[in-house]
C-alpha cells in the first residue's frame, strides 16, 4: 500500500487538528502531543464509529473525519491520563 505525499500531509493535519480541539476540550500540551494524540486518535475513532455502526449523516468527508479524529484523540488522552 502506498501513500502519496499529498495524502500523507492530509492526514497529519487532520491529526493537528484533531488533536488540538481535543486538547482545547480537555487540555493538553504542545504541537508534538496534538500531533500524536490527533494521528493515533483518527484510527481510534474511526474504529470506534464502525464498531459501534454509528454514523453521523454528515455528507463532507473531512468533516466526518475530524470528528471521528477529535473524538478518538479525546478517548486516547483519557485513557493516557488514568493510566499515568
């Protein structure tokens, strides 16, 4: 599987931009750690959504996907803070 770059730097700002509302909903730290929590959260969130079948009637794809992103970035800082 290959990724192009265009793709790839789409992908990292989603994350960016996940990860920062996440870390404006329930704190957090510097642009590493929005980054992190933002790219790990898109594949949490977007598992989450498809496991548990919820769809949120949204037509723009990018929006869907900063969502499930944001929400997946919020559930991993979560569980990063009761574990530490």
């Amino acid at each position: 599987m290959s990724m192009d770059t265009q793709t790839l730097l789409v992908f990292l700002l989603i994350g960016l931009v996940a990860g920062f509302l996440a870390s404006m909903l329930v704190g957090g730290g510097g642009l590493i750690s929005c980054l992190l929590s933002g790219v790990i959260g898109a594949f949490v969130g977007g598992f989450l959504f498809h496991a548990l079948g919820i769809s949120l009637g949204i037509e723009n794809a990018l929006v869907v996907q900063i969502i499930h992103a944001t929400v997946g970035a919020i559930v991993v800082v979560l569980i990063a803070r009761a574990i530490a």
